[in-house]
C-alpha cells in the first residue's frame, strides 16, 4: 500500500476580526455563546465517539484508538493537486473538509495461523498472510447538505485525477464498485509509481449516513512477504453502517 501516513506511525488555531460598534453591526460573540459552542461540539464529538466501531462489533479483528502520533491533519497530507485533495485526504486517514466533529479507529484482522500452516502453494500462503489493516474515520458536519458537498468534492476528484498526484507519489486511481451502505457510497484504490517496502495499494470506501461520513482506508501490511488480493473488509462496512443507522 501506499502505507498511510497513520499506518507508518502505528507499527488551526481560528482568528476574529474586530468590529465597530454601531446600530445594525452584530457585536463579537459573548463568552457564554462561545461556550455553548464549544460544548456542543464537545456532546457531537462524544455522541460520535460511541459509534465509532468497538471489538464488540466485530470478530477476527483488533480494534483501537489513534495514538497521538497517528493523527494527522488536512496540512500533513497536502497536495500540489488541489482537486485530489480528497483523496489524499481519505488514504491517510484525514476527514475531509470541515468536519465538526470526528472520531477515528485503527482496525486491523487477525493472522491465521491455521491458515500459515496448512498451505500447501505459494498461492495459498499469500492468501494467508494476506492481512489489512484500516483506518476508519467518521466525520459529522453541520448539516446533511454539507456531508453531501463533501462526498461530490471527493467524487470529482477521483474522476481527475486518474493519472495520480503528487503527493505519496501516486501513479494511478481507479474507481471500484461502491458497497450497498448509507444514503450514498464511493470507493477507489491507489496505487504509487513503485510498489515495494512500505508502498503497494490502499482502498478505500467512503459512504454518508445523513450528516456523517465514515472515511475507510485499507492496506496490506504484510506487503513485503504477501502480493495477495486484499479488499477493504465487508465486515468493517457492515457494522458501521449499521450503527450509524
């Protein structure tokens, strides 16, 4: 995979302009509206913390939490391309843009050792170390109209930049069937100019469920010793689609 910033790692402050006063001219915001703000905020982003996929939702995965150092923003991810943005945005695990809150899981499945042993073909050994590891991040915006803008920005630029962008050095973007999850759903892969340690493809899917967006972006961290076929996990779609809804 193009190993996401976060997966490499795991193995602004706002301004306010002063006004005049004068009849007509709103005031700056009082401390206590700033506060109700904040606070809200605060309720969105635990409310959305609960959803967020947990171990009880899933078998044969580990699930967690992001470390400090696995978080990244829009600014660590940048790219020349202004179109790809989303992209690059999504395959590193960033929400896309202005989220008002976000939570994020790092899940990764289980090796079969069962599996390991019994192969029988460099085939069937490849399948067996076959592994994923996906980064999930939901988002919540202010409205449904805004998660919708956001999930076309993406679209548009998966349709440009086909041929790559700058950032992580992406050579291609292809387009893949979207899953049956949420209001609406997109998925596409990634891949970089040279595959080898720490670079091969990353898929991701992304769908809404009203004013929320659950970002999914996958690997195979045992690219190195397994070439074989990965997808990001149905289960993983499935039981975050359903708690979402």
């Amino acid at each position: 995979m193009v190993l996401p910033l976060a997966l490499i790692a795991g193995c602004g402050g706002s301004t306010s302009s002063s006004r005049e006063s004068g009849a007509g001219t709103a005031g700056p915001a009082s401390p206590s509206s700033s506060s109700t703000r904040s606070a809200s905020k605060a309720l969105a982003a635990a409310r959305l913390d609960k959803l967020a996929l947990a171990a009880s939702d899933l078998k044969g995965f580990g699930v967690r939490k992001l470390k400090a150092v696995e978080v990244f923003t829009q600014h660590d991810v940048r790219t020349a391309e202004e179109d790809c943005a989303p992209l690059s945005q999504v395959t590193e695990g960033v929400a896309m843009g202005d989220p008002a809150a976000t939570a994020q899981r790092r899940v990764t499945s289980d090796l079969d050792d069962d599996a390991i042993a019994a192969a029988g073909s460099e085939e069937e050994l490849d399948a067996a170390f076959t592994t994923t590891n996906t980064m999930v991040t939901l988002a919540s915006y202010d409205s449904p109209d805004q998660a919708r803008a956001v999930l076309k920005a993406l679209r548009s630029g998966i349709a440009v930049c086909g041929g790559g962008f700058s950032s992580f050095s992406i050579d291609k973007v292809s387009v893949d069937a979207a899953p049956e999850a949420g209001d609406e759903a997109v998925a596409f892969t990634v891949r970089p100019q040279e595959e080898g340690d720490l670079m091969g493809p990353t898929r991701a899917v992304v769908f809404r469920h009203g004013s929320t967006l659950a970002q999914f972006g996958t690997g195979n961290p045992a690219f190195t010793v397994s070439s074989g076929d990965f997808e990001v996990p149905a289960a993983l779609i499935e039981a975050q689609d359903a708690k979402l809804g």
